[in-house]
C-alpha cells in the first residue's frame, strides 16, 4: 500500500479514521476484507501470497496500516505479517513493543507502519534501524517516501520520490478536517480524492497500480471500539466503496 492518509484525534465523533490506497502487483492474489483473525477480533483484508495484509482494525480499537517504504534493503518475512502481529496487540503500546522486537529477529524490507488508538497514534519507520514517530492530533499522510512533511529522495527513484512528496502535501492540505465535520463526511472527501487524479496517488501502470482503497472509521463512545469499514475492490476513480459486514 503507497499511500495513507488518517485523522487522528481531530474529529468530534472518531478518534482514528484512515483513507487509503494499495498499490500492488495486478496478477497478485488478495481476499477481501473480512475476519481476519480472533482474540482479539480483527477486520482486515488478506494478502493471498504471504497470507499477512496491509490494513485493518481490532475490537481493542487498534488501527494498523503500512506502506513500502523506498529503501534499499530486502527482506526475509512479510511486512504484511508484521501488520498482522500487530492486530492481535490490545493497544498501540503493545504494539510498539512488539515490532521493537520483532525487528532484530526477523530481516525486514523497508516500511513505514502506522498503529493507532484513541490513546497514541505512532509512525514505526524502519530502514535497518527503527524510528518510532509519535504523531501529534490531526491529518496526517504517509507515503512510500516519509511521512508529513519529513520526505526524503530515494536514491534508486529520486524523481518520482520528489513527485510523491508534491502529491502528498496536496492530498494532507486538501484533506484537513473542516470544523464540525464528522467523520463519515471526512470519509466522503477522502475516498474522492484517493480516486481523483489530480493528486496522483490513484495508479495504473502496465502490471502495477492501485488494487484496491480503504476508508475505516473507529468511533468512541462506547466500552469497546466500534468499527466501521468501506472498501473499492478496484481503483477508486473508477469503484465504487462498499460496506463492509464483518460483525465488528
């Protein structure tokens, strides 16, 4: 996945809400989300090859998502699996402690892997050495190349790095919450602009381009976190999101 915009804190009626779009091999097999996992549930889509996933949320009120990020480095296991540990931890800080460990067995390629609650929202950035990013209340993107404003240019790409930090400034200003805006109508103008190509992060390339786009909301208010999930089986611009009924 290559792009993620989330709100957090920064909504009256949702502590977490994500916007997001992967981009992926075309002939890579995936599932859709569903339970992807119990004690604790989680909701999330699943990876067909590695059987990991890029994005999901569990009945702890935990949001997981991760993007490549455009490093020079292999690796051994899935990220995708990373993300799937990370849903089975009560909180963000659990996670954190997780990935701090999980990093020095296993060889990781390179991403950026956001894990938020009401409580902390965190970037984890890893190129061979892991930097844990707290993230203070309100919009925020991640992309293949930084996050926010700390963008840095690869160096086996360092034109379309400099093209994705221009599309991600525009995608974080377009997007900023408007006063009183719920996050159902926040998800209204995100899902549009992951599929409007004015911002460029909705691809089609020969082989390669956007399978497929996330909008997850996590309400508050309530004992345990209510989750809401849409999901377009298809690039944006062109697919319509769905509700997704997954009992949770």
């Amino acid at each position: 996945m290559c792009t993620l915009v989330f709100v957090w804190q920064a909504l009256p009626d949702a502590p977490v809400v994500a916007a997001a779009n992967r981009d992926e091999a075309l002939g890579r097999p995936s599932d859709p989300p569903g339970r992807f996992r119990e004690e604790p549930a989680a909701i999330a889509p699943r990876d067909g090859t590695a059987g990991g996933t890029w994005i999901g949320y569990n009945e702890a009120g935990v949001f997981v998502g991760v993007t490549n990020r455009w490093v020079d480095r292999e690796g051994d296991r899935s990220r995708g699996r990373l993300v799937a540990d990370c849903l089975g931890c009560a909180s963000t800080d659990e996670a954190v402690a997780h990935v701090r460990e999980a990093v020095t067995p296993h060889r990781y390629a390179g991403f950026n892997l956001v894990v938020a609650d009401a409580d902390r929202a965190v970037c984890l950035e890893w190129d061979g050495t892991l930097s844990v990013n707290d993230f203070e209340p309100g919009i925020h993107v991640v992309v293949n190349v930084g996050v926010d404003d700390a963008f840095f240019v690869p160096d086996a790409r360092p034109e379309a790095g400099r093209e994705q930090a221009i599309n991600a400034r525009a995608l974080r200003a377009a997007l900023d919450p408007h006063p009183e805006e719920t996050a159902v109508d926040w998800l209204d103008r995100a899902g549009a602009a992951l599929g409007d190509h004015e911002y460029d992060v909705c691809i089609h390339g020969n082989g390669f381009g956007t399978r497929s786009a996330s909008l997850i909301s996590l309400e508050s208010g309530t004992e345990e976190a209510v989750g809401r999930y849409w999901f377009a089986d298809g690039p944006p611009c062109r697919t319509d999101f769905e509700r997704v009924d997954a009992g949770l």
